[in-house]
C-alpha cells in the first residue's frame, strides 16, 4: 500500500494517536458475504489503513448449528479475494486471541462471575410467562413496555424461593439511571433515555452468553478505538456503551468506550433493506460473474462515501489516502446494479492488457475455450485480441462468449441460430460471395489492407450501408451479432480460417 498520511483529528481520534487506531470487523460464517457486510468491511479496513491503525477480523461463531468450517474458509478466503487483508485474527494471529467467539467462552463466563461479584449484573429469575403479562400491562397503562427491573433487588429469601421452584436465572446487565449520550461519527450526537434502555439480558438461562454480552467484552479486551458498523445495530449502542463502562469500572481492557459511527442502510428494490435473499446481494455472484475485486469495491464505497464531487473512479490507495469517516451520508444509499457493473468496467479497461488477458483465463478454461494451461500459441492470441475488447466488456464472465470463436476447433464451430436467422438472409450470399472474392486477393494479411478491400468491394461495388456489408461478416466469422470489431477480428482469426468460415456461410446460405 501506499505511504498514509495520518492526520491527527481530534474528533475522531478522540486523543490516541493515529497509529493507535484499532477497528475490528465480525462476521458470522452462516453463509455468503452480502455486499452490505462487505461495504462495512471496506469502510473499517480504509479507516484503519487511513490511520495507520489495525483491523482485527473477529469470527462470530457462536451458532453451532449454524456455522461450519466450510463457511468460515469462505469468508476468509472472499475477503482475501477482496484484498481487506486484516492485521490480526484467524490465518494471521495476534496478541489478543483466540479471534473466533467459539473459543472465547471460558472468558465470557469470567468476566459475567466478575459483573455479578460486583454488582454490575445481577440473576433475573421472571418467566417469559411473567414478563409477557407485565409488559401488557405497562402497554395498556400507557407506559414502557420494556423490563420493569423486578428482579433487580430480590432478598435472599425471595431468590431461594424462585431456586426451590426450580427456577434457571438469565444474568441482566444493570443499567444506569440516566441519559445515555454519544457523539456517532456518522449522525453527530445521539441520546437515549433511560426510560426506553431496561436492564437487558446478557447470559441466557441454559448459561449461554448472548451477542449484546460478547462483542463489548470481546471490543474491550481486543482494545478497540472505532466500532464502525451497520445502522441497524444503533438501538443496541447505549446498551453496550454502559457494558463498556461496567467493565472499566471492574478493570476489564483498557478502560475505553470505543467511538461508535453507525453506517447507512443500502437499499435495494422497492426502496427497500437490501436482504441477502436478494438477487445481487451476494458476493458469490460478483464472484462468478468476473468482477474485479477493486471495481466491486469502489461501487460499494460509493455507497455512503464519495471521493469527490465530480468522480466515481478511484483506486483503493486513493480511497485510502482520502477516506474521512465524518464524510460518510448518514442517508440510506441505493445499490445501483447497473452503475455497480459500469464501475467495474472503468476498472477493468485501466488493467494492462497482460493482466486482463491472466485475469480472463479462468473464465475462459471454465467455459472450456482454452485449457488450464494454455499453449504459447493461444496464449499469444489471446494477448493480441485483448486490446480489441478490453472495451467492450464489463465482466470476465462475458469473455467466453466474446473471444470463443477465435481459439474453437473449426470443426466444432457453430453460428447461433437466431444470429444466423436474423442477419443470413436476403442479400447476405451476395455479400458473402464478394467478401470471399475480396479477401482472397488480400496478400498482406493485416487489418489496414482487409479493411480496404472489404470497404472496395461490399460498400462501394454493392453499394451497400456498412451495418448491411458488415453484418453478415461478422456472423460467419464469429458466429455472433456482437464480436470483436471485425477487420481485426479478421487478422486474428487468420487467412485460412477466415476464407474457410466465410465459404461455409456463403454455403449455409446457398442451400437454405
């Protein structure tokens, strides 16, 4: 990566240094990364290396029927794909592991023993029974229908007698009577009244610790400065925000609440929440489409952030350098997929044509157009077409069908047929049969010269317009509508072959 400059902002370093920056991203391996998770990803990755700082990757992988090994190797290798390289967490270490919550549960189960011991949490015995009956019961008085704190002062003998009952306690969190207040990076300060913040469960009763529990202690032990996530996650800020303080106040990390920014909703259709259900939500599918990494990456940061007013193409280096998180739009962001494929073609027409054509090579052994190691030969072809459709594409899942027909065995080359039913009619054996003638005359086999007799001989001998002369061409040699531009599609394609297809498509023609 480039050198970082590190400005020292008072606002949003709030007296550390810029170096001491700690950002963490958690993810939950239960399936595919949405583009949502992987905007949140990008926007703490160029904080951190903004700063200077380090992004610690967190696995939240408590739900064990939910989780697998399987989704977790494919979340680290789609981030590794995506080039967030983390500084601390799985595949990479650190001094303030294990980094999956799963091997983290003997420090829960301490930390909650040591909440309790000091009267930050206490054992909340109520039934869902009794708490559903006291809740309706504050909504028809017209009041707050969260927890009433019932159990919060329980005599010894009121505690024995819901033990004696059978009675399994979850652990509640005790929260402060007062205003929760916080300065979001995002959305400037926000308050929370205390009659809307009850003491929320941390532990359930069967002891499993809850998410409102682990991600605070987890932050305060790992040492986290910034917690930059989705805005969906700010009703339960305060809450962790008094966990952050209950844990200083017992000694528990650094004694730091982190500055919190709550990042914009990306919507989708419907000028609704982007689901992962959605089609475009995933990242699996930019994936198999063949979109860069960093084109895919730029669209996302738009979603939010800008670089500046008049531009939307950008490196991750010149994201890096000039990321303000106090510059991201608290307003929801639509995802654009159009604009989200035309990003990524600007990034893919910037790539040198060496890396394109090694970028475009899966795609194409996929679709079996050129084997896993392709000869000299086709390798050397396939970097002399690049220049002619570098612009023309916008995926490398594209690249099969725009570049297929020059590396096709001839005895396995195929017209589509709503190509050949669209543009081989009415004149096109006459065209067919005077390009033949024209071409075969051609001495100098290079684009300048096939262009000049093709131009001699269909627009000025027939008479015809270029769309009418062309066209027909295009489809006996590519087999397609849409191809390469065509002269050069010539050259590539060489003398033999191109006068072969072109003879057999005068004959197709001939005898329908």
């Amino acid at each position: 990566m480039t050198d970082k400059p590190a400005p020292t902002d008072e606002s949003v370093l709030g007296g550390l240094e810029p170096n001491q920056v700690r950002v963490r991203f958690p993810p939950s391996p239960t399936g595919l990364l949405t583009v949502g998770n992987i905007r949140s990803a990008l926007f703490n990755w160029a904080f951190a290396r903004h700063y200077g700082g380090k992004l610690v990757l967190r696995i939240e992988d408590t739900d064990k029927a939910r989780n697998t090994p399987e989704a977790l190797q494919y979340t680290l290798d789609s981030l590794s794909w995506l080039g967030l390289n983390w500084d601390e967490g799985p595949e990479v270490g650190g001094e303030f592991g294990p980094y999956l919550q799963s091997e983290r549960m003997d420090i829960y189960a301490d930390v909650v023993a040591k909440l309790l011991a000091a009267g930050k949490a206490y054992h909340c015995y109520c039934s869902q029974e009794e708490l559903d009956q006291r809740r309706e019961a504050a909504r028809s008085a017209g009041q707050h229908s969260g927890y009433d704190g019932h159990c919060r002062a329980l005599t010894p003998e009121q505690v024995q007698a819901y033990l004696d009952d059978g009675r399994r306690p979850v652990v509640r969190l005790r929260m402060p009577d007062r205003p929760i207040t916080f300065d979001d990076l995002v959305r400037g300060e926000i308050t929370f009244l205390p009659e809307n913040l009850g003491d929320y469960v941390l532990v359930r009763a069967n002891g499993y610790p809850l998410y409102p529990l682990v991600n605070p202690v987890d932050d305060a032990l790992m040492e986290i400065t910034h917690v930059l996530r989705g805005e969906d996650l700010l009703p339960s800020t305060p809450r962790q925000i008094a966990l952050y303080e209950a844990l200083a106040e017992i000694g528990i990390g650094a004694g730091r609440t982190p500055k919190f920014g709550h990042l914009p909703f990306v919507m989708g259709e419907g000028n609704k929440k982007l689901s992962k259900r959605d089609p475009g939500a995933g990242l699996g599918e930019y994936m198999e489409r063949g979109f860069l990494p960093e084109g895919l990456l730029n669209y996302l940061a738009l979603l939010g952030w800008s670089i500046a007013d008049d531009r939307d193409v950008f490196t991750m280096d010149e994201m890096i350098k000039a990321f303000d998180i106090r510059k991201v739009n608290a307003n929801a962001a639509r995802f654009d997929p159009k604009k989200c494929e035309a990003i990524n073609a600007s990034h893919m027409r910037l790539l040198e044509p060496a890396d394109w054509a090694r970028r475009a090579l899966p795609f194409l052994a996929k679709a079996g157009v050129l084997p896993a190691e392709p000869s000299e030969e086709q390798l050397a072809l396939l970097n002399a077409a690049v220049p002619h459709v570098q612009e023309r594409m916008n995926t490398f899942s594209e690249a099969p069908e725009m570049l297929g027909f020059l590396f096709v065995d001839e005895s396995e080359f195929s017209i589509d047929p709503d190509a050949g039913a669209k543009v081989l009619t009415g004149d096109a054996g006459a065209v067919l049969e005077a390009t033949s003638k024209a071409l075969a005359e051609v001495s100098d086999w290079t684009t300048e010269a096939i262009e000049q007799a093709m131009r001699a001989s269909l627009i000025e001998g027939l008479g015809l317009k270029p769309k009418n002369a062309f066209g027909p061409v295009r489809v006996a040699i590519s087999g397609r509508r849409i191809s390469p531009p065509l002269f050069e599609s010539l050259e590539l394609l060489g003398r033999d072959r191109s006068l072969g297809r072109v003879a057999a498509a005068r004959a197709a023609v001939a005898t329908d």
